[in-house]
C-alpha cells in the first residue's frame, strides 16, 4: 500500500491527466476479474516442468 505521500502524488497524476480520473465506490465494483483463474476456479490439471537437471544442455 502506498504511504499517504505517495498516495498524494498518485492523486495529483490522476487529477493532472485529462484521459482519466479515479473511479467511484460504484464504478469500482462494476469491474470484473480478467486474466488467470484463481486456483479454487481452475479446471485445468496442473503440470511440472518434463526436463530434470540431466537434460540441460551444460
């Protein structure tokens, strides 16, 4: 988390850029996970790297 310093000059860049602004408490939980799955979510087996020490090229 930023300190309240930090915080401060993140505000001022947002408030500074005319090509965003911070989201409201609504806005904010309107949106919506994207990327990887969390764990519990994930229906995909879970894999191991097949190479050992022995195969790499040294």
């Amino acid at each position: 988390m930023p300190t309240d310093e930090e915080n401060a000059l993140i505000e001022a860049g947002i408030a500074s850029d005319a090509d965003t602004y911070k989201l409201s408490a609504a806005e904010f939980s309107q949106l919506k996970r994207v990327g990887k799955p969390l764990a519990a979510d994930s229906t995909k087996a879970r894999i191991t790297d097949a190479l050992t020490s022995s195969t790499h090229f040294q």
